[in-house]
C-alpha cells in the first residue's frame, strides 16, 4: 500500500517542480528539499517501522524475544505514524478539491 503511494508521489515532485506558470526555473525553498522529498521521507520512515513492527511481532511468535512491552511499543509506534500518514493524505486530498474547484 504505501509502496503504490510512493509510485504516485513522483507526479508531485514533477509538477511542483517549476516555480510558477510557464516559468523553467525551479522554486526555491528555504529548506534546500522541496515537499515531494520531504513527504517520501515520511513515507519511507512510516514503512521501515512497519517493517521493524512486523520483525518485532514475528520474532516475539517464534520466540527469538520475549520482550513483550517492546514489541507492542513497536507495534503501538508504527500504527499511530501511519495513521498520521492518513490523516495527512486526508488533508492534502482535501485541500487539492479544494484547489481545483477555484475558478480562474
């Protein structure tokens, strides 16, 4: 699931690459990294504690660990950054229609 929003995430880097209409130039941000960089790494870090929260669960089955309260921190940790992850989707899926339904 998030590997499919990663695909879509370089259509954003492409068309808020230029800095205005018709202009060639890119924009400049004050960070040095535009919002499409910024918004993969977000991505990126919520998918690797995914990862490590499925490792942590699968190494507590097997019993490789018996460190309880670790895995459920892992678990508890991972699934509140990608419900953030949503909830700042939401947004941003809000604020497009909102976008696009100003008329020019």
């Amino acid at each position: 699931m998030i590997d499919g929003a990663m695909n879509n995430l370089g259509n954003i880097g492409a068309a808020g690459s230029t800095g205005g209409v018709g202009s060639s130039k890119p924009a400049s941000t004050t960070s040095g990294s535009s919002f499409a960089d910024m918004l993969k790494q977000s991505i990126n870090e919520v998918s690797q504690m995914q990862q490590d929260a499925s490792r942590a669960v699968q190494d507590i089955s097997t019993g490789k660990t018996d460190d309880v309260t670790g895995v459920m921190s892992a678990v508890e940790k991972s699934d509140l950054a990608f419900k953030t992850l949503l909830t700042i989707r939401a947004k941003l899926m809000d604020a497009y229609d909102e976008i696009k339904g100003i008329s020019v």
